[in-house]
C-alpha cells in the first residue's frame, strides 16, 4: 500500500494532516518533510488524522516525536487524532497516546477536503 500525506487548513487555525496507507522507514520521510515545510511556512499547531493510516512502525512513531519536539521548539503543538486497529495499539504501548492528547473520536472535519 502507497503512503500519502495531504494537509488543509483548520477552523479556528492551524492544519490537518491526513495520513493514509503504511508510515514506516520508507514513507515516514515523507511526512517529516510535510511538517518541516509547513514550520517552515510558520504553522505551530498540527493535528495529525490517523483515520487512513493502516500500520506505523518504530520510525512512524519517531516521525512523531519529531514532530511534535519542532512544533514545540516554536511554541506550538502537534496532536494525533483517529487512530484505529494497530496503529491505536501502538500509540496506547508506546504511551504516545498521552504525551499527543490522543483523542480517537475528534476527526477534524477539515481534513476531508485534501490539499
């Protein structure tokens, strides 16, 4: 399965990443790369919607706190949201689930639309 990661803006500020397919050493450049460049562009709040996404491994996971350690460099934050199946799993063992303010049920509607 292909990985894809696309991100629209949120209501009330801030963007949804939506991650769909595998995140693992091959594809999690990819969203590293995605949350650099919108830093870059001086976005500070992220809500990344694990909906789509059908398995992470150890370097997804690393994605993560990556992401969150930058958007916290600039005063802002990254948090995970609908998560299912295994990737639920793995955000609850790795304890990421509370360090992200995991929340399965919000999906950000905004996420829907793509860019």
């Amino acid at each position: 399965m292909t990985f894809a990661v696309t991100h629209s803006p949120r209501d009330g500020g801030g963007v949804c990443l939506r991650l769909v397919g595998e995140l693992d050493v091959s594809t999690a450049g990819e969203l590293n790369e995605a949350i650099d460049r919108l830093a870059a562009e001086g976005e500070r709040h992220l809500l990344l919607d694990l909906t789509e996404l059908t398995f992470c491994d150890s370097t997804g996971i690393a994605a993560f706190v990556r992401g969150d350690n930058r958007a916290s460099a600039d005063d802002g934050w990254l948090r995970v949201t609908g998560a299912t199946g295994r990737v639920d799993r793995v955000l609850q063992v790795t304890g990421l689930a509370d360090v992200l303010r995991y929340r399965p049920d919000t999906v950000d509607p905004a996420s829907r639309s793509g860019r």
